[in-house]
C-alpha cells in the first residue's frame, strides 16, 4: 500500500464536453494508477462532498446559492468560461470536499493527495478561468474553524497566477499565498499574493527551479505554516496549449520534489491538488499528475522512515 491515500471521487468529472480543460482526466489518472500497480484499489479513499457551510466559510451566500439554484447570470457563465450544469456543481462541491479530507489526511500522514481539486482562480463573489468555487481556500478555512491548525500556506505552482486564492486571503497573515507563474498569460488582472514570483515567456527548468526555490525557502523562513496546500499544475509543461512556459517532465518532477521534500524535511505535512493541465496530449497531462504522485511517494518513503515528522 501507498504511504498516503488518494482521495477520489468517480464525480469529480465536471462534464463539459469538448472543452480545452479535459475534466475526465480525474478518472483516466486513476486508471493509469491502478494499470500501472502504482497504487491498489484500497489506497483510494472516497470524500464527502463540502457542505453549503463549508463553501461560505469562503464563499459569499448569494453566489453559492446561485451555482446551487442555477440562476448564474450570462456574464457569470461567460466569466467562468465552462458550461452550467447539476453535475458540474457537484463536482466542484465533491472537489472541495477532496481537498479538505486531503488536508485532514496531510495532517496524520504527512502527505494527503486530492486526485483533484486545485481551483484558485474563484473569488469569493464569483468563479472564473474554469473554477467555480475554491477548493484550497475552503480547505483552509474548514481546517482553521475546526482548530486542527492557525496558519498555512498555499504554494501555487500553476502557470496561471493564482488571483482567486491572493484575493481570498489578501489581508489575512494566517495564511502565506505563494505564486510562481507566467506574467504575460492569464489572469490579466493579479491580486497581490504574499510571494508572487513572475516568470518570463519561455522559461525553462533551471531558471525555474532556481526562482521556486529562493522564494519558497525565504517564505518559510519568515513565515512558518502548519500545513502547505500545493497546487501541483501540470500546465507549465513545454507543450501545453494555454501556458507559456517550457517546462519538461523531469524539471516538474524536480519541482515537485523541491516543495514537497524542503515542507517534511521541516515537519510540515503537504496537501496536493492537481490544478491546471492542458497538454496537446492528455497523456502527457496524465502523466505529470502520476509522476507528482511518484514524487510524493518516494519523498515521504525517504524522509519518513518510521515517522515523516522530522
């Protein structure tokens, strides 16, 4: 058995149809678990969906009761740039509820790990860029109410600037919003993050790793959080059809292993959630995923031995 469950919902499938963001990836990641004898089927742990009072612990009451009425206006869709369904709603609600039991799995283990989820675009008001509501910030916020922490940290390694989550938690020094992504793509507008680390079009894995790494490490220096919330994009990989970056498989393992190992080397357990991932192959897109998963594993196997906590 793996050292960590993943927490998947067979619901996390938004159906959006032919849709650049492909939402059956959840599932075909799964698949290639299990084919490939990465993980068992008992390793797989089902969430609850959040409730209601979960998604306003974040969430203003008139939007989340607008996605769950659906009475979403024209420019509310437009803004959110996927279709309006039942389904879709559900998935994000099932999302939010992954990332929270993820959190809580973290917390025990080390390492917890939403086959899903990441949705940092959302703002408490309305979602946008693919996301409807914000998983990593409901997370948070569930986990603060509850007691099991006071502060975190959300690094967000999407190529898209995380602005729904910098907004969320702008004035709030509980929590540390770190953001590595390309400038010059989407959102047009970006809120202040704790960190923003701005990248040049193009940039490759060295650079990057040599950017994620100074800020990450000052980060936690000066701020030492609980619990980390990463947001593992498959995105900045050379080869996707909305980023910019030319990222290659090895250099997002490296990543990988760069945030997780530097948080449990300091005893900080890390929640994953997948983020973006848009590659020209869905494949390749599955496969920076799997290989996040692989990063974890082997990370947690080395600094852990008997017990993670270092």
């Amino acid at each position: 058995m793996l050292p960590f469950r993943l927490v998947y919902h067979e619901r996390y499938d938004l159906h959006l149809g032919d849709h650049v963001f492909p939402a059956q990836k959840y599932r075909w990641l799964k698949d290639r678990m299990l084919r490939s004898r990465f993980a068992e089927p008992e390793d797989f742990v089902e969430p609850e969906a959040a409730t209601d009072d979960d998604v306003r612990l974040v969430h203003e009451a008139e939007y989340v009761a607008k996605l769950r009425s659906g009475t979403l206006s024209y420019q509310d869709i437009l803004r959110l740039e996927i279709p309006y369904s039942r389904q879709m709603v559900e998935g994000f609600w099932l999302a939010a509820g992954g990332s929270m039991l993820a959190a809580r799995l973290a917390m025990k283990d080390g390492i917890g790990f939403n086959v899903g989820g990441g949705f940092h675009h959302a703002f408490p008001g309305h979602g946008e860029g693919f996301c409807a509501i914000n998983d990593i910030a409901i997370a948070v916020r569930r986990l603060q109410a509850d007691g099991r922490i006071k502060k975190a940290m959300v690094v967000d390694a999407d190529v898209h600037h995380g602005n729904g989550t910098a907004a969320v938690f702008g004035d709030d020094p509980t929590v540390f919003t770190l953001s590595i992504h390309q400038f010059n793509n989407y959102p047009s507008e970006k809120p202040l993050s704790s960190l923003d680390i701005h990248l040049a079009d193009g940039m490759g894995d060295a650079e990057y790793l040599n950017r994620l790494g100074n800020g990450y490490r000052a980060a936690l220096a000066m701020f030492r959080p609980e619990l980390i919330l990463y947001a593992a994009g498959a995105d900045p990989y050379t080869e996707d059809q909305l980023g910019g970056l030319s990222l290659t498989f090895e250099g997002l393992m490296d990543r990988d292993r760069l945030v997780i190992r530097t948080a449990l080397t300091q005893g900080i357990p890390v929640a994953i959630v997948l983020a973006g991932g848009y590659a020209q192959s869905v494949e390749d897109t599955i496969t920076i995923h799997a290989n996040t998963a692989a990063v974890a594993k082997d990370v947690l196997q080395k600094v852990g031995g008997g017990g993670w906590r270092a």
